[in-house]
C-alpha cells in the first residue's frame, strides 16, 4: 500500500491539482470508519460541507444519515467521502477534468479502506466506479461485482429532496436499496478476505 489514510489526507489538504482549489474553503477528505464495510460515494461538497470540511452534513447528508439509522448504522460505523474533495463553485457538477484530478484521493481512500461494498450515490460516483456511463435510473438497486467487491449503485440523496421528496417512488427506491445494503453486510465474509482480517493484514 502506498500512501495511509492520514497521509493522503495531509497531501489532499493543500491540493492544488485543479481549479476547484481557487473556490474552497477547505479540502472535504471523508470521514467515518477506516474499516468500515461500506463506503459511501456521492458527487462533491455543497455548501455547508465546504464550509465544516465533513461530507454530506447538509440537507442531503441529513438524509443520508436517516437512511443508515433506518438499517441500524450510524455514520461513525461507515465511510463517507465523495469524487471530488472541493466544492463547485454554485455548486455545479464537477468537470471530467476535476474528477480525473482527484481520482487518486479516491483511489488511495479504496485502497486503504477495502470495503466490501462500494455505494455510489447518483450519477457522478456511478459512472466513476463503474467506468461507463450509464444513468442512475437504470443501474439503481443492482449489484456489480467491480475487482471483487460489490459496488451498489443508489440515487443520490439530493436528488431526492429536489425531486419528490420523503413520499416519492424514487425514496421508496432509496429506502429498498438500503434493505439491500443491510443484507449484503449481513453475508458471511469470503474466507480469504476472513482470515487476513484475523492475521491483522487489513
Ligand atoms: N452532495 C454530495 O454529493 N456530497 C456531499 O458531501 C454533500 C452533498
């Protein structure tokens, strides 16, 4: 392994890889568990994350909050953290540019954590992890095996508030997809993964 959590995150912290560094206020890294079983994707910091440095703490990240309550975890026992670490100015999307540049923070983030379950929330994560450029609609709720891990694409939180809201299909959608996270977490570990967490090898 190259580089541990605390070290990317000292480098990601005066980054100036792209443009995104001129906006900011600070560089929002992620938070939660570092061997957490799941790790959280979305799109970038808003607002209220730019301004606190924690993803998802806005209306959004309440959201996402409820929803992991609702299967019993709470946001200390996963990991969360988005494509881009800096806010978009208006909180546009990000550019393929800016995704790219902050890619090995992603990267780095997987490769220390090693979560058995990626989700991806909304399109951006989606396409990022999945390397394709399909739509949210259509991949919601179905499992993928990506260098074998499981990655679970759901709707972004956001788009939830902007669209329907807490009675919507697309929050029913939300809301079956997490059902899905807790059985996943739920199913025996592979043998090999087991026994190097035993030996202290993750
Ligand atoms: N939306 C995101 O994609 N990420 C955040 O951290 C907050 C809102």
């Amino acid at each position: 392994m190259s580089m541990t959590l605390g070290e990317l995150a000292t480098i990601a912290s005066d980054c100036r890889r792209c443009r995104l560094a001129n906006g900011r206020t600070q560089v929002v890294f992620g938070v939660g568990n570092p061997r957490a079983g799941v790790m959280f994707i979305g799109e970038g910091p808003g607002y209220y994350e730019d301004k606190q440095g924690e993803p998802f703490v806005g209306a959004a990240g309440q959201l996402l909050t409820q929803m992991l309550g609702e299967i019993g975890l709470r946001r200390e026992d996963v990991y969360i953290a988005n494509v881009v670490k800096c806010r978009p100015p208006g909180n546009r999307d990000p550019l393929p540019d800016e995704i790219e540049a902050c890619r090995p923070y992603l990267l780095g983030q997987l490769e220390n954590i090693q979560p058995r379950l990626i989700v991806t929330l909304g399109n951006f994560a989606t396409r990022v992890v999945l390397n394709r450029q399909v739509g949210i609609s259509r991949v919601r709720g179905q499992r993928f095996d990506i260098d074998g891990r499981t990655v679970l694409p759901t709707f972004h939180p956001a788009a939830i508030l902007h669209g329907g809201g807490q009675a919507s299909p697309q929050m029913a959608a939300l809301r079956s997809d997490f059902r899905t996270i807790a059985e996943i977490l739920a199913e025996p570990q592979p043998v090999a993964v087991a026994a190097e967490e035993q030996l202290g090898l993750f």
